[in-house]
C-alpha cells in the first residue's frame, strides 16, 4: 500500500469551484477593489512622508513665506497636492508641537500668549476680543495664518486615491512674487469646454421653435405691426409696466352709519325706536284723539 500524503489537498484552480465556474464579473469586483486598498495605502505613505518633510521646512533660517523660490513653491505645492483639509491640519499641529509655525514655508517660531490662562484677551481693530490660547499660539502672526489658510481652502475633501486625474488641481500659493512664479513654474493652460452634443430629437424641437418664430414676423409684417411688439391681437400678454401706488399721509376715516340705523333689525328700523319728525308732532288730524279720550 503507498504511502498516503498528510497535506491539505490543493482546492481546485480558480476557474472552477465546487464543479460550477467562477463568475468572472465577480472576480473583476475583488481585482479593483483590492487595487483601490493598494492606492490608498500608497497615498497614505506618501502623505505621512510629506508630512514628515514639511515639518523640517524651510531648510533656510531666513526664508521668505512671502517670496519663496520657484523650486521651493513646487516642491510644496506637489507635496500638499495629495493632502485632505485634515492632513494639512495635522501638519499645522505637527509643527505647533515643535514650536514653529504652522505655515510650513515660515522659519519663524509660533506666536506665544502672555500668560498661561485658556482665555486670552487679544486687541483687534472691533476692538477688545476674548480668544483660545490654542487658537492663538498657532501662528507666528495674521499674514502667515491668511496665506496658510489659502492653501487649506483649495484642498479637496475627496481622498486622493478616488480622484481623478493625478491628484486634483494644481494648488496655488498667495505670495508677493506671483509674477516671477508664473513665468518659472510651467502653468496649465485652461481649456475651453466642448460644446455639448445635441441629440436629433433636440435638433428637431429647435427647428419647430425657430419655425414658429418666423411664422409669428411673417405674421406681424402682414398686418403692418413691429415684430415681438405687443399689439391690439396679442392684448392677452402681460405688459411690463408697474405702477406705483399713491400712498397718501392722511390717517384713514371710520366708517359712518345713517341715524336711526343702530336699531335696524336687517334694514328694518321698529316703530317704537324710529324717531318721530317735527311733521308728526304737528299734524293737524291728531286734534281728534284728545276729544274721544
């Protein structure tokens, strides 16, 4: 009898499993979006290693954030380029724990509060403000925070590795020297969007409006009038002119009811409460009713 083998059987090959073929739709879902994990481990790496590297920035005591080099913008921009608004905060704090300001092309050191209390009281041009201590000891001054803030706004929420294209737009710097930048750094041109394609049922329904405008000046050519002026057969449109009303300051007027009408029972006034004219009292004929009494 041969000796019988005490390792797992192999399983069978991929195509085949349990004598029904794989789904090839299905092994496409896995093959992306196990490359998807490889990319985002990737982007990962490269922006912890970004981070790393502008925490030492700039590598010159008396650099510019104001005038920076060509060279030292685009290797600053290409780094921050796969950031996240949350990167570029980790960067800032990353930088604020060793004491250097958060813009990472300034070499100055961060701003310190007078005292050691969580509430400051900062002068300001609204007058007297009440502000953290960590909000303050971020920056070395407002100029550096503007421009570091200008920077963080143009970073996309999106991940970079679910971004199309490289790793978005190019990212721009708020400095003093733009001109000098532009003309050393290559720039992209914009280009113009295309025109969108219209489909044949468009064209069709484009046509039959462009038809029925000139059926409509054929028409008011015909009757003598102004094509697209309104006129007595188009007395239905509405016309355009608004007039404002008179408002006037005198203050308005309590409505006024006749005499005798506070009684009237739905407009019928009852004999006992209708007032008796001067003609009554002196009516000639009522001499007879003192006789018979």
């Amino acid at each position: 009898m041969p000796p019988k083998s005490i390792l797992k059987k192999t399983g069978p090959p991929m195509t085949e499993r349990n004598g029904q073929p794989v789904n090839q739709r299905h092994l496409d879902v896995a093959l992306h979006h196990a490359n998807i994990l490889e990319q985002r481990k990737a982007v990962e790496a490269q922006v912890l290693d970004s981070i790393i590297t502008l925490m030492e920035w700039p590598h010159s005591p008396d650099a510019d954030p104001k005038r920076p080099s060509a060279t030292v913008a685009r290797d600053f921009t290409e780094a921050v380029a796969a950031f996240q608004p949350a990167d570029y905060d980790a960067l800032i704090e990353e930088r604020n724990i060793a004491d250097k300001c958060g813009y990472a092309l300034c070499p100055k050191p961060k701003m310190r509060a007078r005292s050691t209390a969580k509430k400051q009281f900062v002068d300001t041009d609204k007058g007297v403000e009440i502000v953290d201590r960590k909000v303050l000891e971020v920056w070395c001054s407002n100029d550096c925070a503007k421009r570091a803030l200008y920077v963080k706004v143009q970073l996309s929420e999106e991940p970079a590795w679910l971004r199309t294209g490289a790793h978005g737009e190019k990212i721009e710097l708020m400095v003093d020297n733009a001109q000098e930048l532009r003309t050393t750094l290559p720039v992209r041109a914009k280009q113009a969007a295309p025109a969108p394609v219209k489909t044949e049922e468009e064209e069709d329904l484009d046509d039959a409006w462009a038809a029925l405008d000139s059926a409509k000046t054929e028409l008011a050519l015909e009757r003598g009038e102004k094509p697209g002026a309104v006129s007595k057969a188009n007395n239905s449109l509405v016309q355009d002119t608004i007039k404002e009303r008179e408002s006037s300051n005198a203050p308005p007027q309590p409505p006024t009811l006749p005499a005798g009408s506070t009684m009237a029972i739905e407009g019928h006034i009852p004999r006992h409460n209708r007032q008796k004219d001067e003609d009554e009292d002196e009516d000639g004929q009522d001499w007879d009713k003192d006789l018979n009494g």
